[in-house]
C-alpha cells in the first residue's frame, strides 16, 4: 500500500475524509466567505415614502468682514460666492505672481464667473486686502 502524502489511494483514507488532501478545510473556508457575502448583499432600508422631515442647518455667525472700499466691494463680488470673508482675510501673504496664478486657477480649474480682464484688479485688491491685515 503506499502511504505517500497526497496519495489517492482509497484504502489509505479513512471513510470520511476526502480523497483530496486539505479539500475539508478549503470547503470550510468556502462556505464561510458565501455566508459573510451573502450577509452584506442585503439591500439598505429605503426612506419612508411618506417621510417629509426637512433637515436645517445653522451656520455660525461671519466673523470677519471686508472693508468698505472699491477692493472689499470687487472682492465681495467676485469672491465672496464661494469663499467667506473670514477665509479671505486669513490667506498668506503672496506675491502679485502667486495671487495671479490663484485668480486663473479659480477661474480656470473651479469655473469662477471673472473675466481674464478683471485679473489684475482682482490681483491689486487682494494685494490691498493682504496689506490691511498686517
């Protein structure tokens, strides 16, 4: 009889065990993994078809504001749809060239609403707003 590992030979196996060395385990280990799967193919509740619950926000209160002038008035128009007056007023000083390069970026890669001619006064009035903070 040869009793070598992996031998298929029948009369060296008992009764029970598979012909095929580690076929138990791997069979164990197959049906784990469907039942974990089967466990999360489970679809989310949905929502109540009557449910009208209105969620509500409540920002905080502008801390800052700019100034009264022709620079704070462009900047409100131009910059104050996407970013607060607190988040203008706390960027780092940057040179003409970075802050021409931030303009076309928000024009060009976010789709800001300024004309390439308003550049440099968008340009001067951070410059402006930059210098008041110091």
């Amino acid at each position: 009889m040869n009793r070598n590992r992996g031998s298929l030979d029948a009369a060296a196996q008992p009764a029970s065990s598979p012909a095929i060395p580690g076929f138990r385990l791997r069979s164990s280990m197959v049906a784990v993994v469907a039942l974990a799967l089967a466990a999360c193919s489970s679809e989310p509740a949905a929502p109540a078809a009557n449910s009208s619950a209105v969620t509500s926000i409540e920002l905080p209160a502008e801390t800052a504001s700019l100034p009264d002038s022709p620079a704070g008035n462009l900047l409100t128009q131009r910059c104050t749809a996407c970013h607060s007056p607190d988040f203008l007023t706390r960027q780092p000083p940057l040179t003409v060239e970075k802050w021409k390069a931030t303009v076309v970026k928000m024009r060009e890669a976010y789709h800001a609403p300024i004309a390439p001619a308003e550049d440099d006064a968008i340009v001067a009035a951070l410059l402006t707003l930059q210098a008041g903070a110091r």
